[in-house]
C-alpha cells in the first residue's frame, strides 16, 4: 500500500502527477502528532548516534527540523518495506548537508544523508 505523509505545507510541494493519481494515499499529518513526545524522544536518540563532535552546536535540533525529519520518521516507522531516494554521506562530511569538511569519526555510521537517514 502507497502512503504519502504530508505535514503541514507539504502538499504544495506534492508534483501535480502525485495529486492527480495518488492522492487517495496522501495522509496529513497535523503539528501535534510532529512535535510531540514519541517524535521528539525519537529524533533525540537518532540525534546521540548522528550528530557527532562539530556537528553538534547548539542549533543542531533546527538544522535537523529543515530536513522534515519527523514526518520522515513517520513514513517508515512501522513499514514492511521502503523504497527511498536519498544521498550517501562521503566519509569526513557533514551529515547535514553532505559538503561540508568534518573529523572522519564525525561521519555517522548509518551514512544516509538529509532527511531520509534520519528516518
């Protein structure tokens, strides 16, 4: 079964294909359920094996938030199967954006970037 969760202001950015054929399979997701404690204790534990050394400055949590994370999180918290496009960390970047220089060990061992690695 397709599912497409949408927070909130995520539709726009739906392609006009997907609103045509799939929106039968999109799910909004509301504010609440995104920011609330499952979500929060989730990202946090990702964020002790994800966010290492430079990387964790004391906005890493909105970095993390500009890379919809938690509705990330959601889509594949209880599925049989995901198929997801998303880019490889190269070794001794950061895991933000993937361009920037960090320490080799500052390099997460699960080495998906954005988003979809946080999922």
């Amino acid at each position: 079964r397709l599912v497409h969760f949408l927070g909130p202001g995520d539709e726009e950015w739906a392609s006009a294909k997907a609103r045509e054929t799939q929106r039968h399979a999109f799910e909004h997701v509301d504010r609440d359920l995104l920011e609330g404690k499952l979500l929060s204790e989730a990202l946090e534990k990702a964020g002790e094996r994800r966010v290492l050394g430079s990387q964790r400055t004391p906005d890493w949590r909105a970095r993390v938030a500009e890379m919809a994370a938690r509705r990330n999180f959601l889509q594949v918290r209880c599925a049989d199967a995901v198929y997801v496009v998303g880019w490889r960390l190269e070794h001794g970047k950061d895991q933000f954006t993937g361009r920037s220089d960090v320490a080799p060990d500052e390099t997460p061992l699960l080495d998906v970037g954005g988003g979809t690695g946080w999922a």
